[in-house]
C-alpha cells in the first residue's frame, strides 16, 4: 500500500509539474568532496555538533538512561493519502527504547487499531482480529515514529554518519547543517539520508529534510519541523512536528504531529508488545 502510494503521488506530481511548468526545486543533499581528509574533518564537527545538540536536550546518558516511553500522538493529515481511515487520529504508542520495537494504538471509524513491532516481526489487528492492510503499514509506522521521537540522538547510532556541511542564515539566525549518511547494512533502506539543521546558538536541533525510499521515490524530500519543545523527565523534547514536502513541490503540507502525556519508565514489557494471543478457546471434549 505504501509503495502504491508513492507511485500514486509520483505519477500525479509529474502531471501537475507538466501541466504547471513549475521549476523542481534542486535536491538539499549536498555535493561533497570524496577525499579521505576532507570526509574525516567532516565527521569530526559533524559529530560534535549532534553531540552538542544531544546536550541541549538533556544529555546522551540521560537518554541511554531511559528503557522505555509511551505518549499520546495526534496524527493529523494534510496529503490525499494517509496510514488511517480519516484524517486526524488520536493514537497511543508504547516503545521499548534503542530496540526498535513498539505498539500503536488507535480508534477510528473501523474500531480498535493495534499495531505492533517486536523483533523485526510486525502485526496487526483491527477490533481483535488480524488486519491484512495494517499489517502491510505497521513495521515502517512504527520505525518512524520511534525514529523521528528519537532524534538528535539517532545520529549518533552505529553506522550512522554525521557530517557537518556547513552552516546557512535564514530569518537571522544562523544554523549548523549536518548531513547524516548510513551504512550499507543499516536499516533495510540505507540510501536515505538527512540533512539537519541545528540552532547555532542554542545548539538544538529545528528541523531536517530527508528522504524514506519505503514510501516514495528517491527524487522526493520531505522536511520535518521540530517546535514546542518542553522539558519531560529530564529530557527536552519537541511537542509539534509538521511534515511538508521540499521536493519536487516545497512547501505542500503532509501532516501535523502533536505529542502529550509522554511518560518514561513505565515498566513497558516485551510480552505487551507482542501480538496477543487471538485464537479462540478449546472447546472441552466430553
């Protein structure tokens, strides 16, 4: 479905850039130099500054600290597309933090929704029952919620690379830009990328444009803005998150996250994050 989805948007943007004459804004993934030096000295700032940004949320060890989160999630769409039956879902989620395991929970017009990731393998269930169609969205809804919630400190994971680029004024203030590569073997899509933008000044991180090859072809970019932040368990951490298009068509607004109830440490177990049992009861033979 993801992927019938982004073929569906590819095919309508190339009509509507053809029928408009728009001129396709030029990729932000930066042009870097390939020698070994050069790279080194990259990665070297680059590092620094994600650290720095991870500082200005309230420490690296603070977060290593935490096992566990669950929040509430509004998700509000925006594009014609979406994971939901309507537009705006309110959701629950539960992650076992550095696992890459969680549960989504949600009630919409089609009853109870429950989506699930516990090693590697995903699940899903609609009023109890298993849902073919979630099932095809639940692995990689869950991945980049965990994901997005974790940033900046996700930059600094194994076989992530942090490069610093440079750094760019907009509206007066001035931001460091860093762009984050990945391994050949992390994740099952490692030619996405990111290009952060941290507050000079304050060291946070505000935004980053991306791209997710799972859900769209590679020319498209996205960029995720990080607002409100509030201090939560010795963690400073964003509450809104908007999600708009940067290329082909910038500025088109995808969706709107909003973040509440967020709570750490709660005693999350591996047994409620896998999928319940949903066979019926043996019938005793007399």
């Amino acid at each position: 479905m993801l992927r019938r989805i982004g073929v569906g948007l590819s095919i309508a943007l190339a009509a509507l850039l053809l029928l408009t004459q728009v001129v396709i804004p030029h990729s932000r993934r930066p042009k870097l130099r390939a020698d070994a030096e050069a790279r080194l000295a990259r990665l070297e700032k680059g590092r620094e500054i994600v650290l720095q940004a991870c500082k200005a949320a309230g420490g690296l060890e603070t977060w290593q600290n935490k096992k566990d989160v669950s929040f509430r999630l509004t998700d509000e769409w925006h594009a014609p597309h979406c994971f939901w039956p309507e537009k705006k879902v309110e959701t629950m989620q539960h992650y076992l933090l550095h696992r890459n395991a969680g549960r989504i929970e949600a009630r919409t017009g089609k009853g109870l929704q429950q989506w699930g990731l516990f090693e590697n393998k995903p699940w899903a269930l609609l009023n109890g029952k298993v849902d073919s169609d979630g099932l095809k969205n639940a692995d990689y809804v869950i991945s980049n919620f965990d994901y997005f919630f974790a940033l900046p400190f996700k930059f600094l994971d194994t076989g992530a690379y942090p490069e610093f680029v440079g750094e760019e004024t907009q509206d007066g203030k001035i931001y460091d830009k860093v762009y984050v590569s990945f391994g050949l073997n992390v994740g099952k899509y490692p030619t996405d990328w990111y290009l952060a933008y941290f507050d000079h000044a304050t060291g946070r991180l505000t935004s980053v444009i991306y791209t997710s090859i799972e859900k769209s072809p590679s020319f498209v970019e996205y960029r995720a803005s990080f607002d409100d932040y509030e201090e939560m368990d010795g963690l400073f951490m964003p509450t809104t998150v908007s999600i708009k298009m940067s290329r082909p068509l910038s500025g088109i607004k995808i969706r709107d996250w909003r973040i509440q109830e967020v709570r750490f440490d709660t005693g999350l177990t591996e047994a409620f994050l896998k999928m319940p049992d949903i066979s019926p009861p043996a019938i005793s033979q007399r």
